[in-house]
C-alpha cells in the first residue's frame, strides 16, 4: 500500500478514509500496552511454574539392602533388594520423615537434611539438597555417611577422605560439580552422573568414575565382580591403586558399580571394617539370598539401621555372605577388620531402576567365573 500524506491508498487506487493522528497515537499506545501485558504474563508463567531445570540426576534413589522393612524406610517404593526408596527432593524428603538441620548451606554438598532432624546410629546419613525457593523444589545434591565407634580408618582421616568429628567421622559426597552453586537461588543446570567425595578441610575432591571404561583408562581401579541386581564392582586402594593390598585401612570406603552390558554407572556402596549393623547372630541368624527368609530375620530386619540388613560380609571367605565376594583375584585374603568373627558392613546406593540392571554373565568373587 502506497502512502500520500494523510490520505492511504491501495495499489488499485481505492482511498480510505483518512485517520486523525490523535486516533492513530491512541491505537499505538493500546498496541504498546498490549505488548507490555503479554510480556508481563509470559514472565509470570516463566517465574510460577515449577523449574524443569536440567536432568535433575540423580532422579531415583535407594539405599540399604533390605532396608524395606525398618523403620527409616519411608513411603517410597523400594528396589529388588528391598533397598529403601530415597527423597531426591525437598517434598519427597518431608514426606518421608527428612527434615532441614541446618539454615546455613555447606558448600559443593548443599542444605543438610537428617532423619526425624537428628543424626543417629539408626539413621547416620545426612542428604543435602539444594536451597527451596516459593516455586521450586530443593533436588539432591549430595550426601555423607557418618560412622559411629572410631571405625573410620586412621589412614583415611588422615588423607582427609573423612573428616574426624566428636561422636563420628564422616565421609560427604556431592552429585554436582566445583562450578555448580547449590546454595544459590537459581536453578540448577543441566547435570550428568557425578559422584565426587569431599576431601576434609576444602582439599579439593576426588572423582568416582562414571563409566568402567574410565575406571579401567585410570589404572587407579581393578574389576571386581558381577552381583545381581547391582553390577561389576570395581575396587580402589590408596597405597596400592588397583593393585589391592586387601589390607582394610587401604581399602577406598567407596565401591562403584557398572552395569554388565554398557559400563553405565549403577550404584556405589560405603564400606566400613566392622559390624555396623543392629544384628543378633544367635537369634537372627543369617540370611540365605537362595532361600525364603524366616520368621527371625523378618523380625530382625525391622528393628535395622540405614546399613544393609544382615550380619554383615565375613572378613573370611565363609558362604554365604563375604567380603571377597565383591572382588577378583586368584588369592583374597582380607585383614584388618573388627569383630568376633572379622565384618565388613556396606550400605549400597542405587542411582537407577532394578529393571534396567543388565543380570550378570559371572559367577560371585573370588573367582568369577563365568555362569
């Protein structure tokens, strides 16, 4: 359309009806307005919808095999093992019993959640997530492991990989990187796998593989077994690398588990050289994976802390349950750990489903071999 002074004329040459200007500076001032107005709702709906941020890993959580039963359980579906479904947000947490301990955020790990708001040797873990705000929940971004009678290796406190505290010592483990601000009010970015422990006293981090791949690149871990619904352990000792002294104050307190088929990361455990666990050998007895449990260990298991449920894994390799179990070597013989027989006691986390768990083609450790 061609313009000639106040009066507009098509290309046919069809006049309109001039506008007054004192009209068109009105349409122009409700346009402007209605720009401002979508704007200002667009920004509303950005800022009242609840984030989407990233892929918010870790999305599903469990901890503690056979921890299903006892009273730190929750209201979350549990695995196939029975291991204790776990918040991976500030809602889910409050539902199930977690509550804030702490207003002040740790840094690299996030806002402390514990347990009923106490840290116990029922419930010795403590998970942090990032801070609440009006429209977002906090997620997941870490947790530590407390561990109650001196039972943390003096080796290991002495490399910082525990903090040494009045009534235990603790490991912490944050699922963000060093660049991530998880005290912050923005939201979280995008984020892949990452299990980083937290060196004591701001020394920096030490990274868990993610993948068996890079476990194995690193020459720092050695492949260990294939379990059921867990994966292929990998070990680590801090004298001797992948070259396993089998000396409990060398062992990393931290296996990580890959899956059988891709050597995708699953799941991790703590490790302690002592019974840790709530368990009356003579009353209890000890539960055999192949067979139904009895009407003790169903009882027992109820009255369990956050470790796995059971005895523990023998120091000896007695079956069923043993620590060398978990490892692959031509001789395994474990030393070092407390108690009358020698345990070791773990606590698994889990960062995926069961169902995507590929079954092992291996046989349990020493030995492995092949099913």
């Amino acid at each position: 359309m061609t313009t000639y002074g106040s009066i507009s004329q098509n290309e046919a040459g069809n006049t309109f009806s001039p506008t007054p200007r004192s009209s068109k500076s009105k349409i122009a001032t409700v346009i402007v307005a209605g720009i401002a107005i979508t704007a200002i709702f667009f920004l509303y709906i950005l800022v009242t919808k609840p984030s989407e941020s990233g892929s918010a890993w870790p999305s599903v959580v469990y901890s503690g095999i056979l921890s299903a039963l006892n009273e730190y359980k929750g209201t979350l579906k549990p695995n196939a093992v029975m291991g204790a479904g776990r918040p991976t947000t500030t809602t889910e947490a409050t539902a199930n019993n977690w509550t804030k301990i702490d207003e002040k955020c740790v840094l690299h790990l996030g806002y402390p959640w514990a347990f009923q708001g106490e840290v116990t040797e029922g419930a010795p873990v403590t998970l942090y997530f990032s801070k609440e705000t009006q429209h977002d929940d906090g997620k997941l971004t870490g947790i530590a492991v407390h561990y109650y009678d001196g039972v943390a290796p003096a080796k290991m406190i002495e490399n910082s990989i525990f903090s040494k505290g009045t009534n235990y010592d603790t490991i912490q483990v944050a699922f963000r990187n060093e660049d991530t601000d998880v005290c912050g009010e923005g939201l979280l970015p995008h984020n892949d796998p990452l299990v980083d422990v937290i060196l004591a006293g701001d020394k920096g981090r030490i990274s868990i593989p993610m993948t068996d791949d890079v476990a194995e690149k690193s020459g720092k871990w050695a492949r260990g077994a294939c379990l059921s619904n867990m994966g292929t352990h990998w070990e680590h000792d801090i004298v001797g690398g992948s070259s396993i002294t089998f000396e409990a104050e060398n062992l990393f307190p931290i296996i990580p588990m890959y899956d059988e088929k891709d050597g995708s990361f699953n799941a991790i455990f703590f490790q302690a050289p002592a019974p840790m666990q709530n368990w009356d050998d003579d009353y209890c007895g000890v539960p055999n994976p192949s067979a139904p449990p009895t009407k003790e260990i169903l009882e027992c298991l109820t009255k369990t802390n956050m470790w796995d449920g059971g005895p523990g894994n023998m120091q000896e390799n007695v079956p069923p349950l043993y620590m060398c179990s978990n490892f692959c070597a031509d001789t395994c013989e474990l030393t070092g750990a407390a108690g009358s027989p020698a345990i070791f006691t773990t606590m698994h986390w889990w960062f995926v489903e069961s169902a995507n768990i590929t079954a092992c083609a291996t046989g349990i450790g020493p030995a492995c071999a092949p099913k």
